[in-house]
C-alpha cells in the first residue's frame, strides 16, 4: 500500500518546505509561518475530497487505456494537472479578464492579491457554466447507455439505460438546465454563463469526436497506430475531465487564501494523492472486485455538475460538495461489499 503514496508522500514534503519558506518570508513569525502549513493542508484535504470521485473514474479509463498511455497520463498529465491547472490556468482567466498580458498577470498575483481574487472569483459565472456543462454530460453518458448490463439502483438506473435510444437527450437535457438557470440571472451573466456551458458541451462534444477519428484506422496493419490514437484521444478526455473537476476548487480556494504559489501548494499536494489513488484502484482492479463503486462516482459527478450550475445562484460550501462525493462512493462501496457478500453465500449454497 505505501508504494503507491510513497511518491506523493515526498512531493508533499517538498511541497511542505516550500511552504514554511513561504510563510517565514512573509511573516517572519513561527505562528505565520505555521498559518500558511496549516491552509496548505487544509487546501490539499479539500482537493481530495472534491475529486476523490476523479480518481475512480481516472481509473475508469485507465484501465482499457494502452500501458504507455497510462504512464504518459500519470507523469505527463500530473504535470499538466499540477502546473498547468493550479497555476496556469488562473492565471489565464485574470490576463483575458483583465486583457493583461501572462507577465502582467504574474506580476498582479504576486503584488495585489486582494485584487487578484476579485478577478478571479468575478469570473465564477463563467466556470460554473463551462465546468457544470461538461461534468453534466460526464455524468449523463455513464447512465444514458443501453448497453450497460450493471445497475446499482435498478429502478433509476435501467430506465434511464433504455431512453439512451433517444439520440441526443442528454444534449438537450443539459442545454434546458443551462437555459433555465440563465434565465434567472441578469441579462449579461445570463448570456456569460449560457456561452460558457454551450462551449461546456461542445468541448465534451469535440473530445469524443477526436477519439473517434483517432481510433479510426484504415486496415489491420495499421492496429498498433490505432492503439496509440486510441490512447491519446483517452489521455485527451482524461485531461479535459481533470481541468473540470479542478475548476471547484481553484475558486473555492481563494476562501481560504489569496497567494498564488500557497493554493498551487495546497491543491497540488491533492491532485498527487488522487493520481495514487488512481494507480491503486487500476492494479488493484477495484473497480471490477468492487462493481457499484463506479456508479457512485458518477452519481457523484452529476451532483458536482448540479452543484456548480446553481452556484450561480446558491453558494455551496465546498466542505458540503466533498461530503456528498465521498458519502455517494461510500454508499456505492457498501452496496457492493453487499452484493459480493450475497454472490458468495450464492455459490456456498449451490455447491
């Protein structure tokens, strides 16, 4: 079991130095100092828990994905999601909504943090159009699938599987949604938030058809080239559904601080451990020994969808959306511990 956190283990500790440096530097004080640890931690916690389901459905994909793919997604994309996603990407949103160039933006972060934030949760619309939209779709295609043969909650589950024959309704389920919420707001942010889930939708939309063409391969010598396109149009959806999953928590972490290089810290140090946790449930074939465990998660992932498309209106604490991710997969686990512990007295009893 230590193998597998033994990498975020040590990144946590680098993270963790880095950490104290930073809280000395600024405040010259052990209390200071121990405040910055104190919201790192925090921080990483909370990225855990808001993506622990991320981690099984990584794990999802990763387990039909080529074994050099899975490799490139667990070092590449940790790159991508550390770095990329806690860094770069708030920094994005300030330079286009402030039309600051990337060095202007860095420099805003450093030097005026208070406003930093204010920009940065001023474009809250927007991310909970784009990220609700794309998780909601996620989400829905996981049960809006008639070919699927598992059900955890039987009477929801199969009817929903036999409407997947309606082309499209998930599509349109989300855009009645996004159309309605937008409804309620005021006429720019209701145009904001309903572009943003539009651009939501078609990302997901474009993900899939870029697999498709990827997978596509003209005849059988060519199956090796159709592996490899196969597991970057998955790498491709991984990272996509990653930066999705990460949006809640970029936001939610300015409550807690306003420095830059402590949230990347803190966030950081979560995503690690949801890549461990990621690799654990793939060599462990969890998801297989553990059959509901999957449902959960997407069950999971549509109450984050819902939860981001109404934050718009009604604030959610994020403490409150982590419990309900960690409480679904809970349930779906003890559900599935259930239903193995029934399949064996089963087989005890016909033999």
């Amino acid at each position: 079991m230590f193998r597998y956190f033994r990498g975020s283990l040590v990144f946590t500790l680098i993270c963790g130095a880095i950490a104290a440096w930073l809280g000395w530097s600024s405040t010259q004080t052990m209390m200071g100092t121990a405040g910055v640890l104190w919201i790192v931690l925090v921080l990483s916690v909370l990225e855990l828990s808001l993506s622990f389901d991320n981690a099984v459905v990584n794990a999802t994909v990763l387990r039909d994905m080529p074994p050099v793919w899975q490799r490139r997604f667990l070092t590449w994309g940790i790159l991508i999601a550390v770095f990329g996603m806690r860094i770069v990407f708030p920094l994005a949103i300030v330079a286009i909504a402030a039309k600051l160039n990337p060095v202007d933006a860095t420099m805003l972060a450093m030097t005026d943090p208070v406003n930093y934030e204010r920009i940065i949760t001023g474009a809250h619309v927007v991310i909970s159009g784009f990220g609700g939209a794309f998780l909601a779709m996620v989400g829905l295609s996981f049960f809006f699938d008639e070919a699927k043969e598992v059900h955890w909650i039987g009477v929801v589950e199969r009817p929903i599987a036999a409407l997947s024959r309606i082309s499209g309704l998930a599509i349109g389920l989300v855009l009645l949604a996004l159309y309605g919420i937008a409804q309620t707001l005021a006429a720019d942010e209701g145009i904001a938030f309903l572009g943003a889930g539009i651009i939501g939708l078609l990302t997901y939309i474009a993900v899939h058809a870029v697999g498709a063409l990827l997978e596509q391969s003209v005849d059988a010598s060519a199956a090796t080239h159709a592996v490899a396109r196969s597991g970057l149009a998955s790498f491709l959806y991984l990272e996509v559904l990653d930066a999705s999953f990460s949006l809640d928590g970029v936001i939610g972490a300015f409550a807690l601080s306003t420095n830059l290089f402590v949230i990347a810290l803190g966030l950081g140090i979560g995503a690690m451990f949801v890549r461990s946790l990621t690799v654990l449930l793939v060599d462990r074939g969890t998801l297989t020994e553990y059959r509901f465990l999957e449902h959960g998660a997407f069950y999971a992932i549509i109450a984050l969808a819902v939860i981001m498309l109404i934050s718009v209106r009604v604030e959610v604490p994020e403490t409150v959306t982590g419990l309900i991710g960690a409480g679904l997969i809970g349930l779906a686990f003890a559900a599935s511990l259930r239903a193995n512990r029934a399949e064996d007295e089963g087989d005890a009893a016909g033999a």
